[in-house]
C-alpha cells in the first residue's frame, strides 16, 4: 500500500510475529539492496531510519572535489 506524506511516497509494510520486515522490491531496487547485504538502523527522533552499508570500494569517486591534498597526516596535527 503506497502512501503519500509531504509529497514523498512511502510503502507501508507489515511487523511480523518474529519482529521482521520486507523491504519492498521497489526500495530495494533503487537502492540496490542485495540478499545478505547489512543495514544499520536508527532511530531518528521515533522514525526508523534502514541505511544500508556499503563496501568501501563502492564509495570511489563518491568525493571527487577532495583530493590528496586535503587529507592531512597525523605529523601535521602537531
């Protein structure tokens, strides 16, 4: 069932017996969730928010304004 709440779409799911959920084929496609894949969850103020983790390697090019240059030792701290 899709839902609509200050203009964004929300799907509503089910709390199973066992405390799980689904995450809609939806959700999980644009975000590319995979089957084994970890979640971090949190709760924002009584909103859960599912964030998923991601290999490090996916992040590359994720910053490309940052550059060698600004990533500081730990000699230059000093």
């Amino acid at each position: 069932m899709h839902i609509s709440f200050y203009g964004v779409r929300m799907t509503r799911v089910t709390v199973s017996s066992k405390y799980q959920v689904v995450i809609p084929t939806e959700i999980r496609r644009a975000l590319n969730i995979r089957k084994g894949q970890s979640l971090s969850m949190v709760n924002m103020g009584g909103v859960i928010e599912l964030v998923p983790d991601r290999d490090i390697r996916e992040m590359r090019g994720a910053f490309p304004q940052v550059t060698l240059d600004d990533i500081r030792n730990e000699s230059d701290r000093e």
